[in-house]
C-alpha cells in the first residue's frame, strides 16, 4: 500500500511541475506590441507581462523582381 502512494504522489508532482513549466514557457514567450510613443520605426515584444525590449526595424530588401520591373520601366519612359 505504500508504494502505490508513493507512485500517485510523484505522479502528481510530476504533472504539476509539468503544469508550471507549460505556463512559464508560455508566460515567457515575447509577444509583439505596438509602441506609441517611439512610432512605427521601432519594433517592441513583451515578456511575461514585465519586460519590454525595443529595437529599430530592419529595412526589408527589395526583391530583384521588383527591382528589375522599374528598371525596365524607366528605360522604356526615359
């Protein structure tokens, strides 16, 4: 009798440290925010509620595709 209460007692530890992990992790998880005081040019994520990080957005590259389009248009109207 004592060993199966022993085994349901570490199964149920073991489930609520599961439990607690699965709610840190998804706690912790930065999620996006939108800053009104920096503007569009910044980038923000929030941590579990506390900490907030911002960082200058990356200018995104133009595809070659693109590129290649205008280029082709500014040669046929100049």
């Amino acid at each position: 009798m004592i060993f199966f209460r022993l085994s349901l007692k570490a199964l149920a530890i073991t489930a609520a440290a599961v439990a607690v992990t699965g709610a840190v992790l998804l706690l912790a998880r930065p999620q996006p925010i939108e800053s009104t005081v920096l503007g569009a040019a910044w980038e923000c994520t929030q941590t579990a509620f506390i900490l907030t990080s911002c960082a200058p957005r990356r200018q995104q590259a133009i595809p070659a595709v693109e590129t290649s389009r205008k280029e082709a248009l500014r040669a046929t109207r100049g």
